[in-house]
C-alpha cells in the first residue's frame, strides 16, 4: 500500500496532475465559496465547525469526506448541497488561486508549524521515509506536494485579494486558535449565515482538539486503518510549537528568510519571539 500511495504522490506533484485538476473545476458557479488553505493549515478543523454549525450535527471524520457533505471538495460540487444564501456551495481547495475562486475564505498558518504537521502527516500516510530534514529542505524548495511553495500559494491568494480578483476573507489559524469563537464568528458573517452566537460557541466545543482526537479514536473507516497506528491525523493542533522542536533550530532561519515577504505581511515574527498568547497553544483546533 505505501508504494501505491507513494507512486500517487509522485504523479499528484508532476505537470500529470493539471489535467485532472482542470476537470476538477468544471460546473462551478459565482455563488460557490471556497475553503483554501495550503495542506495543514487547520482546513479539517474549519470544515467540522460549518459542518456542524449548518447541520446542526457534531460531524465525523467519514462525514467531512463524504461527497454529499454540506463542506464538500471541489471535484465533488455535483454532489454537494446548496447551503449558502444565494444558493451557493462550500467547497475546500488546497489549490493556489485560480480565476474560478470569486468568493473564498482563506486559511494561512505559519509556515514553521506547517512543515512540522505535513511532515508527521506524510510520515502516517506512508509517502515520506527519509529525514525531517530532507523534508524541510524540499518544503522550502516547495516540492513535497503538488501545491507549490507555502509562500507562492500565499501570495497567489493576498494578490487577488489586493486586486479585488475575488473577495478573499483571511484567517490566521493562529487567530483561529487563540480566539476560536470571534475567529469564526467573522467567517459567519463572511458567508452571510444566520448563527446566533450561541450556536457559533456550541460548534467550536463540540469540536474542540480533544473532541476530535476522541472521534479519530473512534473511526473505524479506511482512512485510518490502513496507516501507521503511531501517527495522527489529529495532532497537537499547536500554534508556535516549532519553537520548542529541536529539529527546526538550524531550519527555522532558512525556513523564515525563504518565505521573508509572505510572513511579513501576514503578522509573522521573522525570529523566533512567541506571538502574545499564541507559543504552544493546543486545547482548540486540530492538524
């Protein structure tokens, strides 16, 4: 199975994929709204809490991915219902931003924290077995997934925002994480549904990272039984952590200099002084 996941990763990251990707885009409508995030930004998290907060139902990892889903892919908008108010769809993207995307929210974290988590990510889905290292160096050269460089997907999404391509509304999952209600509440009212904000907290506690770590426990799907049991899907969720890893002490400057104007722009510290109340926060959230 890891040599068939591996060899599908390989194609996922070579021009094989620009095909598939523009049939994937097909039939879909000004009224859609995107959930772009790159890879492990917290995207999961985001799609349990519309999820739940639309349906009125605490999801499970089998929920999210179903092609029905109220937050489903893109590939999948046949399928997907209807759920905004002007009959619009929600459908996640890891892609960068493409013309189609006329309304989208978009998901950013720091990209120190995100190498950390794909990495652990790709490890549990079999695709990557040589050193962290080598991993953070060919993140930094954006070629372990087929999405680019973390800080080209970044500015591909502020640029339109800038030029008033699309309406981009921009999260920082670190915002998402320190202050989940107010975050979310601001992505409510982005997409112009009608939640009392007791139905805004109700969401964010019932899918709080120890809530979702019990439901990881729990599934029993394909998606988890297939890999290695030492990994998780549901991580620390952490904001900030990699200032505690020892791994990211002779990568973290490269990392930072790579991605210099992105993190700028977003509020990111270049060194390594902790953001007011974010270093090693994890009792929300999940990635």
């Amino acid at each position: 199975m890891s040599t068939y996941r591996k060899l599908r990763h390989r194609l996922y990251c070579s021009p094989l994929r620009l095909p598939l990707i523009r049939w994937r885009h097909r039939g879909l409508t000004p009224a859609d709204t995107f959930l772009a995030s790159y890879p492990r930004s917290g995207n999961t998290w985001l799609r349990s809490l519309l999820f739940e907060l639309l349906s009125g139902d605490t999801p499970t990892f089998a929920d999210i991915d179903d092609r029905e889903s109220v937050v489903g892919h893109v590939g999948d908008q046949a399928a997907v219902p209807k759920v905004l108010p002007a009959g619009g769809r929600l459908l996640k993207t890891h892609e960068t931003f493409r013309g189609e995307y006329l309304r989208a929210i978009y998901l950013v974290r720091d990209p120190r924290d995100v190498v950390r988590s794909e990495y652990r990510f790709q490890r549990w889905r079999e695709i990557w077995d040589r050193t962290f290292d080598d991993f953070a160096h060919a993140f930094v050269r954006g070629t372990v997934s087929g999405y680019g460089g973390w800080g080209d997907h970044v500015l591909s999404w502020l640029a339109a925002q800038e030029r008033e391509a699309a309406a981009v509304h921009v999260v920082r999952y670190e915002d998402l994480r320190k202050d989940p209600e107010k975050a979310f509440g601001g992505i409510v009212r982005f997409l112009g549904l009608d939640a009392t904000p007791e139905a805004v907290a109700l969401a964010v506690e019932n899918n709080s990272l120890r809530r979702m770590r019990a439901r990881e426990n729990a599934e029993n799907d394909g998606s988890f039984k297939a890999t290695d049991k030492r990994f998780r899907f549901v991580n620390r969720g952490s904001t900030g952590g990699w200032r505690e890893d020892a791994n990211m002490a002779s990568l973290a400057g490269p990392i930072a200099t790579r991605f210099e104007q992105a993190m700028v722009r977003l509020g990111y510290p270049l060194d390594a002084t902790p953001e007011d109340g974010a270093a090693g926060k994890s009792d929300q959230g999940a990635t």
